[in-house]
C-alpha cells in the first residue's frame, strides 16, 4: 500500500502483507466451507468447524486493511464503482449457477461491501480530515463491538446483550444494512451494519499512515510471497472460489 504525499510516495509493505496472510487466510477458510457444503465432505466439515471461530477475525483484519488502503489511494470513487460492479456481476453468476444445482448465491458479500464504504468515503472525504483520528478510530471501532451481533437480531455480547424487536427484520429488502428476514440466506453476508464502521475504523488508521509516523518497519518487505499475494488482493479473491470448485470436483471425479 502506498501512502502519498505532496513530494513522494511511500510503499508500507508490511500493510500488503499482512493483507496478503488475510487473503491466504479466507481461501483456506473457503476451500474448507466448499469441500462441506457443496461435496459433503466429513474432513472438510471438520476443518470448517475448526476455523469457523476465526473465520469473522479473517474478515475483519481483511475490511480494516482496506480501509486503510481507502485513506492511500488517489480516487475511492473510481475504486468503489470499480469494484461494486466487479460485485454485481459476481452476484449474477452465483445466481446464474443456481440453474446447474449449485445452490451459492452471494447477496451482500465482503466486496459489495467494500465498494460501498468506499463510496462512502468519497462522499464525506473532507468531513473525515476534520476528525482526530485516535478519536475516529476508536469511535468506529467501540460501533463495531456494539453493533457485531445486530445482524443476528441484538445488541451487545452475552450477558451484555439486547434483544432488538422481531418486526426489524420483517421485511425481506433490509438484509444490505444488516436486518436480514429469516428467510434470507447468502454465502457470503457482510451487511452495512456493523462491518462498514470497522472499514471505518481502517480508513482514520489509513490518516494517521499518511503523517509519515509508521514505523520504518512497516516499509520493508520481509515476505515477497504474501507481498505479492497484497498486491493482487482483489484478482486473488475473484478468482479463487472458482478455482478451488474447479480443482475438488476434478479430484472427486477422478477419485470415483
């Protein structure tokens, strides 16, 4: 990732990195989900089980990294319109799939998500430089905590917890700000509420990158591979689900 300034530009290699161990991370998490889901796999229910706890950490170390990629980047506009449509049509063809019995569809995943806070941070970019970033990071980060379990209806964590009424999650049109109808069902789902306030979160840490105060570690490049991976984030991420089906029904093929 590249912070710029008026004079030069700043590689942070360890950002792309560290986003690179993420993607790694999820492709993983998502070779396990498809040898369970669509091939009924026992190891990979097993090992889906296993990382199914870390799973949301994945996510969210993913999401606050791109928001701090938002903070370095020359136009979230031209990357969130970018990416929203890359979404749409990755939508399409999960819906489109549904017709060969591959039952996956994606409403609301992790890059429609992504394009819109992105969208978002074009729309109120000036209003952000006016706000302290330790203040705006913790703010969006406290949001983040409160507001994690809404889309599973309450507020809050265990004994800490808040039921919020039923009739927030009638309607079937709500599942994009997090409120999803009990008969709403995607395999990837990362509503608005509450994952647009860690992007946030990502985007004031972003700020702080661009006062020239990282560490110098932060401009080394220690991992090439995982570098690399960073840097190819999005083609990486497009491409991977695809491959990974592609590559296990080939080998059940075979193996029977």
């Amino acid at each position: 990732m590249e912070s710029l300034t008026s004079q030069t530009k700043i590689r942070y290699h360890l950002l792309d990195e560290l986003r690179g161990f993420a993607v790694v991370c999820m492709v993983f998490y998502h070779g396990f989900y498809t040898l369970f889901s669509a091939f009924s796999s026992e190891v990979g229910g097993l090992l889906l089980d296993f990382f199914l706890p870390a799973e949301p950490f994945f996510a969210a170390f993913f999401i606050i990294l791109s928001g701090v990629s938002s903070s370095l980047t020359h136009s979230n506009l031209r990357r969130g319109l970018k990416l929203l449509c890359i979404s749409i049509a990755l939508t399409a063809v999960t819906i489109l799939l549904t017709l060969f019995g591959i039952y996956e569809e994606i409403f609301f995943g992790i890059l429609t998500l992504l394009s819109l806070s992105m969208l978002l941070v074009a729309a109120v970019e000036k209003y952000i430089d006016k706000i302290n970033l330790f203040f705006g990071a913790t703010i969006c980060f406290a949001l983040f905590l409160i507001l994690y379990n809404v889309p599973n209806g309450y507020l809050g964590f265990g004994s800490f917890s808040l039921a919020l009424p039923t009739s927030m999650y009638a309607s079937k049109w709500l599942f994009w700000l997090g409120f999803p109808s009990p008969q709403f069902y995607s395999s990837d789902y990362f509503p608005i509420i509450p994952w647009v306030f860690m992007f946030f979160c990502g985007v004031f840490l972003g700020r702080y990158s661009q006062t020239g105060k990282f560490p110098s570690v932060f401009k080394k490049k220690c991992f090439p591979p995982l570098d690399f991976v960073g840097k190819h984030a999005l083609i990486i991420y497009i491409l991977h689900q695809p491959i990974i089906f592609g590559v296990i029904m080939l080998i059940h093929t075979i193996s029977n």
